[in-house]
C-alpha cells in the first residue's frame, strides 16, 4: 500500500523536525498534493495514526491542500484547470494537451507543534 510508505516518509521527517527543534508534541500536518497523485486521504490518515503511535505525532491530525490539475492546450495556447483528466481541451475541445500541474507527490506545507 502506497500511502503506508507515505504515512513513514512523513513520519520520518516529523521525527527529525522534532530532533533538530526539540518540539514535544505535532498538533496537526498541514499537507499537499496534486489532485491526480492518486492519494487516499482517508488511508493515508489511518496509516499515520497506527505508525504515530509512541511519536511525537501521535494524535497529531492531517490536513490536505489538493493543488490544482493543470493542462497546456497546444491549439488555443491556454492554460486551464480540470477535474477530470479526458485529453481534451474544456476551453476549444483541442486534442492536443498536456498536463502541466496535478500530479505533485505528497508534501509537507507547514506544522503546528508544542
Ligand atoms: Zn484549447
């Protein structure tokens, strides 16, 4: 499962935030990803609590940024957001498209720690 391995990488940096910075409790993770990086929010949650547990950031609760999909239409030279990646252009119905924004892998935007 993909976001076990998630829910460790965070963990693994918390674990070195709280090292460097002597904080002994994580309140909440704010996160961000790409709208199309195939994440599971609720796993990923459920994931982190389980490995938390005896950490710094046990408790400690996840919120999500999700970035906005991004494509490059070639035809009418637009750049326009989507929900739903079909290779079409929404703006001219060009075929000629190109995702530009949407797929960045999971980071961490900020923390608020004790
Ligand atoms: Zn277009």
């Amino acid at each position: 499962m993909h976001e076990l391995y998630l829910a460790e990488s965070i963990l693994n940096i918390i674990q070195d935030y709280a090292k460097r910075d002597g904080f002994k409790k994580v309140n909440s993770v704010m996160l961000s990803y790409g709208r199309f990086s195939c994440m599971e929010p609720k796993a990923l949650q459920f994931a982190f609590e389980v490995q938390a547990a005896g950490t710094a950031a046990e408790g400690a609760v996840l919120e999500f940024k999700i970035m906005p999909a991004v494509i490059h239409c070639f035809s009418c030279e637009k750049d326009l957001e989507i929900k739903t990646h079909t290779g079409i252009c929404p703006g001219c119905g060009g075929g000629e498209v190109m995702l530009t924004a949407g797929t960045e892998e999971l980071q961490i935007l900020e923390m608020d720690v004790d």
